[in-house]
C-alpha cells in the first residue's frame, strides 16, 4: 500500500516537476549569459551543472532558441576563434536582454525571498 | 539567407517547379490519346497532389528548422499558389491554346482567398505577433 503511495507521489512530482520546467530554459540561458559570454557547448554544460542536472537541453534547441532571440534583440554573439580551430560564436546579452532578465527577477524571483515566504518554503509542514 | 527563407524554400520552390511541368506534360500526352486519358489524368494528378504534399512538408519543416520563421506554411503555400497559377496560366495559353481559361482563374480566385486569410495576421503583424514570432511561443 505505502509502495502504491510513493509511486502515486513520485508520479504527480514528475509531472509538476514537467510543467514547471517547461518555461525555465531561458530563465537559464538567461543567468549562463549574465555570468559571462559563451558558447552553445558552456550554455549547455552551465545550465546542466548549474540546474544540478535537473534542466537538460539539446545544442539543437538551444541555437534554435538562442536564434529566436538573437531576432528578437534580446542577445547577440561575437566571433572568436575557439581552442582547436574553428570559429565559435560567443554569445552574450544584449541591453535589452539584460533589462528584461533584470524586470523578471525582480517580479518573479525575488519576490521568493521575503521573510516570511522563506520561513514556509524551508520549514517541515505542519501536518 | 534571410531570417524566414533558407535554401529548402528554394528546394521546394525547385520540386513544386518540376512537379508542375511534369503534370502539364502528362496531360498534354494524355490529350494525345483519348483512349488513356482519363485514366492519365486521375494517376497524374493523384501522384501531383501527393509529391506536392510531401514535397511542402518536407522542405517545410527543414525551413523551419534553418531559418526562424514560426509559420513557415504561409511561405509554402504562398510558392505554391504563384508557382502552379504561373504555370498552369502558361501552359493553357501557350501549349495547349485553351480559349477558356476560366477554370484556372476561377481556382486562383477561391484559393487565392484562402491564401489571403492565411497569411493576413503574418502581413497585419497583428498583437499576437512580435517580429513575426507568435508571443505565446517565445518563451516556450
């Protein structure tokens, strides 16, 4: 019976775990960039070290998202020559980028900080 | 290449080009012999309308994929319509010296209708759009 529970919990955590991860990646991409310019590759190893590997993403989607913003104006890339040869594009946030990563952390992210949200995100429940 | 063409969109151009000429020259054949006309006809434009489809959705997708446009089926249908109105125009005026051309005006206009609905939030740039991008999927 309790076997039966774990497994309906684990379930109903993955799939909010699901939805909820849906919309981080560029919240993630976002902060890769904010650290310093780079490369699809660091992005990518950023955000899997970073997220504790619970956020992976394809190189794929990643130049497909990080193109869409690069049209949007939200960042842009440099050329440089990598270690071993060819040319890799650096990308990194543009003004634009930046003063929208700064609006969201401020609505979104911040507001998780205060005392009293803090106290019930860490502590054991009640019941 | 621009933001919402990559060479795919030429490609399919290039298929839907060739797939066009070979229908018209199945039906000029086929008005040769009366006796397999109609049977020519069903099988070649049966075969076009399937290599046409495949051909859209092929290159379509590769196009989405190489280039950033989120509704890449407007750029598609859009080939589609101007490439089979030209040549159809074409060859019923010059190679078969058809007089009515009504038929074929009479598919462009209903079709050219629903291409028009098709691609108007792309060309109005409506709210749900920001630089061709619908805002939904931005994020996403």
């Amino acid at each position: 019976m309790n076997t039966k529970k774990s497994e309906f919990q684990e379930e109903l955590l993955e799939a909010w775990e699901a939805s909820y991860k849906k919309g981080q990646l560029t919240l993630w991409l976002f902060l890769a960039l904010k650290e310093k310019e780079k490369y699809v590759g660091e992005i990518r190893a950023f955000i899997e070290e970073q997220s504790q590997g619970t956020i992976i993403c394809e190189e794929q989607s990643l130049y497909r998202t990080l193109r869409k913003f690069r049209n949007l104006e939200m960042v842009d890339f440099n050329e440089q020559e990598g270690n071993k040869g060819p040319m890799r594009k650096y990308y990194y946030l543009t003004a634009l980028g930046e003063a929208i990563l700064e609006q969201f952390i401020e609505r979104n992210i911040k507001l998780f900080f205060n005392e009293n949200l803090q106290e019930l995100l860490f502590s054991k429940s009640i019941s | 290449m621009s933001k919402y063409i990559s060479k795919y969109f030429w490609l399919f151009c290039l298929a839907a080009i060739t797939l066009t000429m070979l229908l018209y020259g199945a039906i000029y054949w086929a008005m040769q012999r009366p006796a397999d006309r109609n049977i020519v006809f069903l099988i070649a434009s049966s075969a076009y309308a399937v290599a046409m489809f495949f051909s859209g959705w092929h290159f379509g997708k590769q196009n989405g994929i190489h280039s950033d446009v989120s509704d890449n089926g407007i750029f598609i249908h859009s080939a589609s319509y101007i490439i089979w109105g030209t040549i159809s125009l074409a060859w019923m005026t010059l190679a078969f010296d058809v007089v009515n051309i009504a038929p074929v005006l009479s598919v462009l206009f209903f079709w050219g209708i629903g291409l028009f609905f098709h691609i108007l939030p792309f060309i109005k740039g409506n709210d749900d759009r920001m630089n061709g991008y619908v805002k939904e999927e931005i994020f996403e």
